[in-house]
C-alpha cells in the first residue's frame, strides 16, 4: 500500500518524530492498553443513530449478499466431503497479530487488526497451520478441516467482498523422501476436493495443476491415474499465487451449466516448517469459497 499520499503523512508528522515509529517501539501490553483506552474515548463519543448509520455505509459490517438458506447447503455439502481422516475443527475468528503476513506472505494492509494483539482471519489455512504446527508430533501426518467466515481488506469490484466463507483442509506431515508425502496427498486433496463440488451440485469437476518446481512434474500425471473421472490439466501459465505456494499449486473448477469456473485453490506452503523452524515439515493446504460456489449455483439459468 503507497502511503506517501492521502493523509497518513500529515496524521503521523509531529515535533516528536513519526507517531507511527513511536507506537510500534511500545511493548505488546502498553499498545493495547493505549488503544483499548483510544477506542474506550472514541466510542464513548457515539450515540445509536451515529452507530446505525456506520452499520449501513461500512461493507465490513452489513450482512453477506447471499441468504443464509443458500450458503448453508454448500457448506453441509463440501464439508461432508472431507474424509473421516480430517478432523473438524471450528477456528476462532482472530489470530495473532501478524499471522497473514508472517506466515503466509498476505500484504498487512489487507488484513484487519484490533486492539488486543491479533487480527480478523483473513484466510482459514493460517489458522488451520497454526493449529496443525501445534499438534505435529512423531510421524502421523494431521488432517485438518473448517469453514469459516473471513473478513478481507481487499478493494470492492465485482465478485470481491469484503467477508465471505471458505471450506479450508490442510494435511501436515514429515518429509518422507521421493515426494510421497507430496504424492499421496496431493491425491487425497483432489479426490475429496472435486467430489466436494460434485456434492455441491456441481455437474463435472476440473483440478488444473501448476508446477512450480520441476521435481513435482509427474504429479499431475499420478493425480490423472487416481482420478481417471476428473478432467487434471497443466496450466503452466498461471499468474497469481505463484509466490503463495512452492513446489506445485493447483485450481479447483466446477460445471454448474454455465461451464467451467475456477472455485477453490491450493498448494504446497513452507508454513509449518517456518512455525516450526524444521525444513523437514510438509504442509499442503486447500480451500474453496462457499459464496462462489453458492453464486454460480443459484445463478439464473
């Protein structure tokens, strides 16, 4: 984010030096406590029209555009295609502060902080490394699942909001060595992923598949033969998310009768192996948006 214009120069000039250097210097505890003080004032200031009013302007706060009735149905389904192996887990709306970016390489300026040390999730697989890093030990991979409702700071325009929900799956492990850690969940991904959006009502499922290392060029070809159903494709010219992912990063598409439409994502990340200080770990994550599937689902025929 440029903050050389607008008007974060003039808020943070003053005789002292820059106040944002000034507050980043105090200790965890002495900032909350200035900005649980600074929010204490701030909303002692407001009345219930003024509330109300902020309630109706701010896309933070209204409610999604989709009806409750029609993204629940999505979420049953693709949660219900995981299998028994990934454990259910329901996620808090919050993680430590620096969690998106420290972990995942999300610009900070699209995450949303509070005043308690952590911000709103913004992308149910950090949460989900974070807990799966917790419960790594020995050498049985941990399986993870969620649905959970996140919010982004990400510029409004078409088909962007500013909150929305994802089915996310992780799977952690150790390096067990010829990539088959990498091969065989990567098929246990694409398998349950694509039957997801089949469950979904979804009439033919594609996983299009990016390599970004060459040592994982076969996987593509290991994935077709477990999948002979599914439609597996290269898409070596893939653009976003490249720095997000390493090794192999893939796209999961779905056929609601208007044609392929991409709906979920994932990859390969050094996460764990980062939270852990072990670049023995393994992390593949995987999610697909419920409000996208739920869009092209109910979209007029």
């Amino acid at each position: 984010m440029d903050s050389s214009n607008g008007p974060l120069p003039r808020v943070l000039a003053g005789p002292g030096g820059p106040a944002a250097d000034v507050l980043a210097d105090l200790p965890g505890a002495d900032l909350t406590t200035l900005q649980l003080e600074v929010a204490r004032r701030r909303a002692a200031k407001l009345r219930g029209p003024d509330v109300l009013r902020r309630y109706r302007a701010d896309r933070f706060t209204t409610p999604a555009p989709l009806a409750f009735e029609v993204l629940r149905p999505v979420e049953d389904a693709l949660l219900s295609a995981a299998p028994p192996e990934f454990e259910r887990v329901t996620l808090s709306p919050v993680v430590p502060l620096g969690t998106h970016s420290t972990v995942a390489g999300l610009a900070q300026h699209r995450v949303v902080p509070t005043g308690r040390g952590t911000e709103v999730a913004a992308d149910p697989t950090n949460g989900l490394a974070l807990e799966a890093a917790v419960r790594r030990t020995g050498s049985s991979p941990v399986r993870l699942a969620t649905v959970q409702r996140i919010v982004r700071a990400q510029p409004p325009g078409p088909g962007l909001f500013a909150h929305f929900s994802l089915f996310a799956a992780v799977t952690a492990g150790r390096d067990r060595g010829s990539l088959a850690f990498e091969r065989e969940h990567l098929i246990e991904h694409a398998r349950f992923l694509t039957t997801a959006v089949r469950t979904a009502g979804a009439r033919a499922a594609g996983f299009q598949v990016t390599t970004l290392d060459s040592r994982f060029a076969d996987l593509a070809a290991s994935v077709q033969a477990a999948l002979p159903g599914v439609e597996v494709s290269a898409t070596p010219d893939r653009a976003v998310g490249r720095d997000y992912y390493s090794g192999l990063c893939f796209t999961v598409t779905a056929d609601f009768g208007a044609g392929p439409a991409a709906v979920g994502d994932g990859g390969f990340t050094p996460w764990t192996a980062r939270l852990l200080g072990n670049a023995k770990e393994r992390l593949l994550v995987s999610g697909i948006g419920v409000d996208r599937v739920a869009s092209l689902l109910n979209a007029p025929s």
